[in-house]
C-alpha cells in the first residue's frame, strides 16, 4: 500500500484506489506493482525463461524447471533486482526490474561504459516493459577478496579503473556528493543517539567548514564506490557494478566512499580486521597521491555518518556500539586534517 500527501498520480491508477474521504490508498498485490510493470514477468521462472529464449540469451533452450530465481532486493514502486540462475549451461544474469523513467538512462549508462571498454556487466536484454538482463560479471565482490591473505587488488588499479570511464559519463546529471547530505545523516545519528549530538554537531561543521569553496568537479565518477561494486580475480580488477550512479563530480568522492566502506565493515574476526586495516594503509597513501589527502579524509568521514545510520535502522542487536564504532572512524578521519 502507498499513500501519497499530494493525492494519486497516474500511475496510481494502474493499482486499486481505496479513499476514507481524507486520505486515498493505491493497494496492489505483488508482483503486480503499479510503477514496475517489468516485475511480474520477473518474478516467475515460467516467464522469465520465456524471455531468456525470446532473447537468445543462453545459446539453448530454457525450459523453467532450469531456473533458479532469487530476490536480491525490492523497494516497492522503485525497483527490483533478482538473480536468474540457469542450471544447464550453468549460467547466471541478474535482471534490473525499473521505472519507465529511469529505464533509458539506467541503459544509456551501461552503454556508455561498456563501449568506452570499463568492464561493466553486459546487457543481454533490454525490454520493453523495463526489464535489463545483465550477464554476471567474472570474478568475484572485492567484498569477499578484501580478507584474502593476497592483496586482492592495487590501489593503483582501482584509481586506473576510474580514471579509465569516458569523459561523456561527465555531461550525464549530476548527483549530489554524500557531503552535501552530513548534516541530515548527523541529525538522525544524534536523533538515535542522543549522547553524540555534541560529536555530531563538530564533525557536520569540521566537515562542512572544510570542504566550502571546493568546486563540485567534473571529472567521470561512479558515484557509488566501494567494495561491493568491484569484482576482482587473481588479483586483478575485472569488473564494476551498478552503474546507475555515475556522472560528474570529483575522483576524491568515489575514494571516500570506497575508504568510508572499508572502514566500517561491521562483525569481523581479528584475521579479517587485519587484512582489511592492512589494505587502507597500503591504499589511502596511493589516494592521496591522485586527490588532496584533507578533501579525501573529509568526504571519507561524511560518507561514513551516513553509514552510521544503518545500525539503529536494521535494529541490529548492538547498534549502539556499532553506531558509536562508525562515529569514532569518522572522527579518526577528521582529526588527521584538523
């Protein structure tokens, strides 16, 4: 159910409108969602081998019996992504259920990366109810390799891969930096906890006093950088997902945000803290080398207040110790460039 402050819209229509005389309600049964039209043919195997055949996808003949379906996620009215795992060949692709408006620039965005030779994942299937069928990419999440014995990756590599998207990614929208939101993501770490409120208040105006004047760049950026969107194997970079976010900005916000992540990977053992905290040492001094090391530890630092928020809201059993663990991060961060 969805209910809206400005009244239904057209795409409310495509659902059951139920009204008390105040208030109207768009009601729908999944997987009949009113603004993902794609999501029902996506959601049974019977369907969507029925689109793997009609686009040829797998070389031979799929029949439902040799599909595997799995949702990965579903923000309804927004978007979907599932895993589709065909048994024989063995294959996997991973379809993107989208709006209607989002779904020629989602496409134009892969586009744009696959023929400037980023290896992004490839589009297998684009169809005309919104559905994008990408092939999985080789490799596996650097998620994973960041606790290898190995290093997974250099951090030259990961500066060479974003460098190496094309400069049309620069004349997309632009998306505003994690930054630009600080002080909304501190106010609800403070509204959680209301002990670091003098904390926050510091960190959102260290942040935001640090980086006024600094231009909003132009340089190719993904947008979304971290450990869970990079896939890598026999320690090379190999491939980079969800693209959706790339556009204009500054090279140190994908740095941050990939620096942020590492930093704040949450139930590790001793081993696995190791490795990861072994990797930012050897990464961050290549960073600060491509951008300016106090931009690269404050954006880094804001990225994180945004992260901290995810605790409370999973309502993971020891929020408050993981929120305060990400504060202190941030803060570590800050205090480098004071």
């Amino acid at each position: 159910m969805s209910a809206r402050a400005d009244g239904v819209t057209a795409s409310d229509e495509r659902a059951e409108i139920f009204g008390d005389g105040d208030r109207e309600v768009a009601v729908w049964i999944y997987p009949h969602d009113p603004e993902l039209p794609g999501l029902a043919r996506a959601a049974y195997p019977e369907s969507m081998a029925a689109l793997l055949n009609a686009y040829h996808v797998t070389g031979v003949p799929v029949v439902p019996s040799d599909l595997d379906l799995e949702m990965i996620g579903y923000r309804p009215r927004r978007r979907a992504v599932l895993r589709a795992s065909v048994k024989h060949p063995p294959q996997t692709f991973y379809v993107k259920v989208l709006r209607e408006r989002l779904f020629r620039e989602v496409s134009l965005r892969h586009r744009l990366l696959l023929d400037g030779g980023v290896p992004a994942p490839e589009v297998v299937a684009a169809t005309s109810d919104f559905l994008l069928v990408l092939r999985q990419l080789p490799g596996r999440p650097l998620a994973q390799a960041v606790f290898d014995d190995a290093p997974p990756c250099t951090a030259e590599q990961l500066v060479d891969l974003l460098d190496s998207f094309p400069a049309s990614v620069a004349r997309l929208e632009r998306r505003p930096p994690w930054s630009d939101a600080v002080a909304h993501y501190a106010e609800m770490v403070s509204a959680s906890l209301p002990a670091l409120e003098p904390r926050m208040r510091w960190l959102t105006r260290e942040i935001t006093v640090g980086l006024a004047g600094i231009p909003a760049g132009n340089e190719p950026t993904h947008g979304d950088f971290h450990e869970g969107q990079i896939h890598v194997a026999r320690g090379r970079i190999c491939g980079v997902l969800d693209v959706d976010t790339i556009g204009p900005g500054r090279r140190a916000d994908d740095l941050a945000c990939l620096v942020a992540h590492l930093s704040t990977i949450q139930h590790m053992s001793a081993r696995q803290a190791e490795r990861v905290h072994a990797l930012i040492r050897a990464w961050v001094p290549v960073f600060d080398e491509r951008v300016d090391p106090l931009e690269l530890r404050l954006r880094a630092a804001a990225v994180i207040i945004s992260l901290a928020t995810g605790p409370y809201r999973g309502q993971e059993p020891d929020w408050e110790s993981e929120t305060r663990r990400m504060i202190d991060s941030a803060e570590a961060l800050v205090r480098q460039v004071r």
